[in-house]
C-alpha cells in the first residue's frame, strides 16, 4: 500500500469530566451550590465585603444564554459576575487548595478573597488557579468570577454557524492535595500523561509521566509508582522511579511499563480498558494517587492508507460516524452528564464508528463516554472561519491547542487533532498559513502519536499548499444543499482525490437541512437553504445520494455526516424555525429521530429493524405516492391496507416501491421484513384528505 501514515501507540481514558478523582488520599469537591449571579458589568465585585445579596442564585453548570438565543441573533454578548462563599473542609488544614474550571465561556477573571489569580481567555478548555496563598483559615472565603461572551479579536472563534453561550457551563472543583503532589496546574490537565513506546498484538511499551510539584521549602525525595490491571481489576504490571523534586519546583518523574500480549482496544468492537494507578510516595507512605476514571488504558495502534482508508490495529476498519455540538434547548452548553449520556447512546445506536466534536473542545466527560464505547474521536481546536494576524491572536491559538491536547491526552478514543475548520473567511488575515503551519508543528511537539487534520471548503487556488500542512485532508461538501445536485458527489470526490498528491483524503461534513414538521409528497429538487421550507424528505434524498458516492470509494479515511443533533445558530431563521441550524439527523431536544438517521441505522447497524419514511406526512393529497423504506433485513415486504404489493431485496438498504395508490380517508401502512426466518414490523397511517382524480385504482 501506498501513501499510509502509521503511529503505534497507547493512550489512556480521563474520566469523571476531567477532574482528578481518587478515594484516597486526594479530596475533590464539587462548587455546585449557592452561587450569586449577575447579568452586568459591577465595579468592586470581587471585593469580599461587597453585597451580592439582590443577586440571582444559580447552580453550575450554568448558563446566561439558555433562552436568549431564539430572538434572531440578538443574544447577550458581555460581562457577567459570579459570587460564591467557599466551603473550605477541616480535612484542608496544612494543604494545598486548587480550584479547577473544567470551562467558563469566553474570557474569565478568578479572584479569591479580592485577588486576581488569572485570566483565562478561551471558552471551552479547563483552567486551574491554586488558592493556598490566599486562603483565610477558619474565616469566610469569597470566589468571584467575571465571565464575558463579548467578541475579542484574539480569541478564536471569531465566528461560526454556533452560538457562543456564556457561563460557568461546565462543573467546578475544589481540588485539596498534600504539599507535594502531582500538580493539577500543568495546563489544568491531571498532571500524568500516558505515552506509547511501542504497541503490537505481542507487546506494549508504555510510559506514565507524572508531574510531581513540590511545595515545601526544602527538597523532597519523592518515588513514583505504576500499577497496571486488567479489566478483572489484576495486577499485571508494575514500575517504579525515584526522583528529588527541588523546593517550589515542579519535576516529570517518567515509569516505563512493559505488558505482554495486550488486549488491544479495537473500537466499537472490543472497547478494552486496562486501568492504570499512579502513586507519589514521601516518606515511604502514598501521599497523592490518580487512578479510578483517570486511568483507562486503551491500547492500540493505527494507520491511514491514501487508497484504503483507516487501519486499526493492522486491520481495515471504515470511519463513518457523525458530527456533535454540545448545546440543547433551555440549556444551551450548561447540559448534564445525563444530557451527554443520552448522546453517547444516541450516536452508537445509530451505528458511528466516530464521532467528530466540532468546533471546539468538548467535554473530558463525553470523550471518556467515547473511549468505553469504542468511538474513535476528532478533536479540534475553536478556529473557525476567520483569523486575525496578530501575535496576540496567534499565541491564544497556541494556547488552546495546548490546552486540548494536555488536558485530553490519556484519552484512548482521540486519534485526530483538528487545526482550523473553514478558513474561506480569513478575517483580518491574507495569509493564514504561517499560523497553521505552528499549529501543525506544535501539536507534533506536544503529541507526535496522533496524526493532524483540518475541515476544508475554500478552493485550493486561494492558499496552495494549505491543506497539505496536516497529516490528513477533509473536505465539507454539500452538493444537493448549497449548491448542485446530490449526485454531485461523485465528481466532486474524484477531482479532490486527484488533487491531494496521494496523500489522504476524508469527508468531515456533509448533509442537509430537515424540519419534522414539514413534508413534500414526490418531491423531486431541493428547497431553498436559506427559506422556511425545509421538508424532511428532501434531506433523506441527500444522504442517501451523498453516501453512496462515499460508500463507493473506500479510499477516503473517514466520513462525518453534519450533524447528529440540530443545534443553536442565533442569526438563522429557516425551516419554521428560529436560531436553529435543523440539519441534525434528531431534533435537537433528542426526542425524533429523523427519517435520514434510520438510513444510516440500516446502512451502520446490524441488530433487525424496519422504517417507514415519512411516516409524520400523516395527512396526504396526493393519491399516487411512492412508500420507502429503511431496513437492514434481507428482504421487505409492503403491505397498504392490508394488501400485500410484494417484497423486495435491496443491498442498498434502500426499498421503494413506485406507484402505490391511496384511498380516500385512513390508510394502514405496514412493512414486514425478514432476516433469518424471523419477521420485524413497522406500520404508520396516512390521511388522504383530497383525492385528486387520476387513472388507475388505489389500493384496498
């Protein structure tokens, strides 16, 4: 084969939203409750005296933004204050204390007790102050957080197809460690990062670094110890490194681990976790310990072939999954762990191999989900659209890849580490390239196992040689929605094959708008994108075309359908809808899936069933009508008013049958499948409710 990009390596599962969780001897607290909230800007807020008392009470996760986003584009963008009394434990005495945001939107100022601990200027990435300094013992201690969603010029995203929510919308913790430890202040990650050497089916080599942190005023010999164990929680591997760690210095402290024969992680086939427990001895006892969630050890290595597509662990296994944003409605990104659960389900029910997490960082809580259901993970970084050529905005970039790279490193799903989506908008900038060329260099640096890409639409003669500059080229395309006709697929995937220089080529976005609430019977051509005619069946007739011209060209290394879930876009009004970009394959309340993602059900899934499309099109004027139907099964069988009109095989999963008369009133729908001498059913009802005259009797 030609054309491949082989890495060998292991990675680890973070778990528990991405703080540092362990029985003993680490406490982690949540900051949940009894919080003071303000929609404005107010001088002396920090201040501890100041009076919050007429101020709103809110619970994090928390957003400003959760209904405000509907009203045509016009939501808050600004400065808000959150207050709250911190609860230290009696267990803290003669420790070091450490408040972790796994996320605060866009730009937030921390103070305790009226000092500035820092600013942390992007919206998605976690940021950690330690408080020990500024702590008052036995007296009233006063977080305060100024949090603004404005638009800052060197702040990515300039702009995007998304709502920028603002908020506390992730969870706080008040972390408490003993004077040495491992510090949860290398770029708020959990202080470990889990490293392969080498991975085969015969053997893992495996690095665990620790970050030790020591806070005493002398130096401090400290031993680092790995245990690894196996599924069944047995030992089957162990290491240990001694290290002296100078006073107020931090010091990596690396074990190597051999493990023989590894159960390899082999995605939504064999999800396997081996669990990992780093330990910090002083003195001869256990002093600091990451393990539990933190520790998940996926194994596994990888490639990609310019002409074969994804290999995982030396064998072929195709990429086709979906797109995720994090919002809902009424709750914007301030979602639930049972919000992201009922995505995870969600996006493996309908049988994704992958899922990409545009267009920024998502939760350190979903990617674990991702890692214990076998789907392989795009992360990317918030730079969308637009880049403004400054060095301010150049080292905030920077930042953020930084940020998401520690912070997620140990997670066994992310393969991919994304540098831009649609840079077709360049903003203040002609010359975007230098920029991601560092990006692409910094993320080698900071992690050379997982390979680089990049979501493309501009044309390859604004930038040459822009989409060379990551490991893998995709491309969003959306022939049949903005433009042309679903076929166009074809064409369009060729000539780009062509022109990427054997190098590989995959398919980040493709799709098209839906709304539940409209149908058109026959149709034949695509509505407006822009208008409020938005009819779900149009959007099947896209991904059904689209996907087969991918199906057909096993060369590209990954496909993701835009998107899983309608989400929030302010300045959109189409599809009867407001704010709302409706092409998600389910509503974005998560409770109608759409005709579309049962397509992709019986193309991804193997577990018996059958659809009816347009099934909500209950009441019909036409009486001449085509019925189709989703199935996975070896055959379908139709039947309208309880009249058989005969059964079908299709490899497509595709079963149509043309023609098909309805009687004026109600008319029963059913489809009866058959796989392996076993029946599955599925029945609807429609209404027709103006019979127009036409030849030929409809059915009885």
């Amino acid at each position: 084969m030609t054309g491949r990009i082989i890495l060998l390596f292991v990675m680890t599962a973070a778990g528990c939203a991405g703080t540092q969780t362990s029985k003993h001897p680490q406490n982690v607290f949540p900051v949940t409750d009894g919080w003071r909230f303000i929609r404005a800007d107010v001088n002396s807020a920090e201040a501890v005296a100041f009076d919050d008392s007429k101020w709103s009470q809110v619970t994090l996760p928390h957003t400003w933004n959760d209904k405000d986003t509907v009203k045509g584009g016009n939501y808050y963008r600004g400065p808000t204050w959150y207050r709250i009394k911190l609860a230290i434990p009696e267990t803290a005495k003669g420790q070091r204390l450490f408040i972790h945001f796994e996320a605060a939107s866009l730009v937030a100022d921390v103070y305790l007790n009226g000092v500035h601990l820092g600013r942390h200027r992007g919206g998605f990435t976690a940021f950690c102050y330690e408080l020990t300094p500024y702590i008052q013992r036995g007296g009233s201690n006063v977080l305060a957080v100024r949090v603004d969603n404005s638009f800052f010029e060197d702040v990515p995203p300039l702009s995007g197809d998304f709502n920028i929510y603002g908020g506390v919308y992730r969870p706080v913790w008040l972390i408490i460690k003993n004077t040495v430890c491992i510090t949860p202040l290398d770029y708020a990650s959990p202080g470990i990062y889990i490293k392969q050497t080498k991975v085969t089916k015969e053997e893992a080599i495996v690095d665990v670094l620790a970050k030790v942190s020591n806070g005493l005023d002398k130096p401090a010999a400290v031993q680092s110890r790995v245990t690894i164990l196996d599924a069944n929680s047995t030992i089957i591997a162990k290491a240990q490194e001694s290290a002296n760690v100078e006073p107020g210095q931090t010091k990596s402290v690396n074990n190597r681990v051999n493990i023989k024969n590894p159960h390899l992680w082999n995605g939504r086939k064999d999800p396997y976790l081996y669990q990992v427990k780093v330990e910090l001895l002083y003195g001869g006892k256990v002093i600091d310990e990451i393990g539990g969630t933190l520790g998940a050890l996926g194994l596994r290595y990888y490639s990609v072939d310019a002409n074969e597509g994804f290999f995982l662990n030396g064998e072929s296994y195709p990429l086709h999954g979906v797109n995720r944003h994090q919002d809902r409605p009424g709750k914007g990104w301030a979602i639930s762990y049972a919000d992201q659960d009922e995505d995870a389900n969600l996006i493996t029910e309908i049988g994704a191999t992958c899922v990409r997490l545009a267009h920024y960082p998502h939760s350190n809580y979903f990617i674990s989900l991702c890692d214990k259901a076998g789907l392989v993970v795009w992360a990317e970084i918030p730079l969308v659209n637009q880049i403004y050529d400054t060095p301010a905005f150049a080292e905030n970039a920077k930042q953020q890849l930084t940020e998401l790279i520690r912070q997620k490193y140990n997670h066994p799903s992310i393969f991919f580490w994304s540098l831009y989506n649609e840079l077709g908008n360049s903003g203040r900038c002609d010359e975007p390239r230098p920029l991601i060329t560092q990006l692409n260099a910094l993320a080698k640096q900071e992690d050379p196992t997982r390979l680089t890409t990049a979501a493309s639409n501009e044309p390859s003669s604004k930038w040459p040689g822009l989409r060379a500059i990551a490991d893998l080229i995709t491309w969003n395309l959306y022939p049949g929605w903005y433009y042309g006709a679903p076929p166009q697929m074809n064409q369009l995937l060729d000539k780009y094959k062509k022109d990427a220089n054997d190098k590989p080529i995959g398919m980040s976005e493709y799709g098209a708008g839906a709304n539940i609430r409209q149908h058109e019977q026959n149709i034949k051509k695509g509505p407006a994108p822009g208008g409020n005619w938005h009819p779900e069946e149009w959007q099947a007739i896209v991904h059904e075309e689209n996907y087969a011209a991918m199906e057909a060209r096993p060369y590209l290394w990954a496909t993701f359908a835009w998107v899983m879930f309608d989400f929030g876009s302010a300045w959109r009004n189409e599809g009867d809808a407001n704010g709302v970009n409706d092409k998600g394959l389910v509503t974005a309340d998560r409770k109608t899936r759409k005709d579309a993602f049962y397509f992709y059900k019986a193309k991804w899934t193997t577990e018996p069933f059958v659809y009816i499309t347009s099934r909500r099109h209950a009441d019909r004027t036409d009486p001449n009508t085509t019925v189709k139907v989703y199935s996975n099964c070896d055959s379908v069988e139709l039947k309208v008013n309880g009249q058989s009109l005969g059964s079908k095989t299709e490899t497509s999963r595709v079963f149509k049958w043309f023609d098909v008369r309805l009687k004026p009133g109600l008319n029963t729908i059913e489809a009866v499948a058959t796989r392996d001498a076993k029946t599955y059913s599925d029945k609807c009802e429609w209404q027709l409710v103006e019979a127009i005259k036409q030849s030929g009797e409809p059915n009885k």
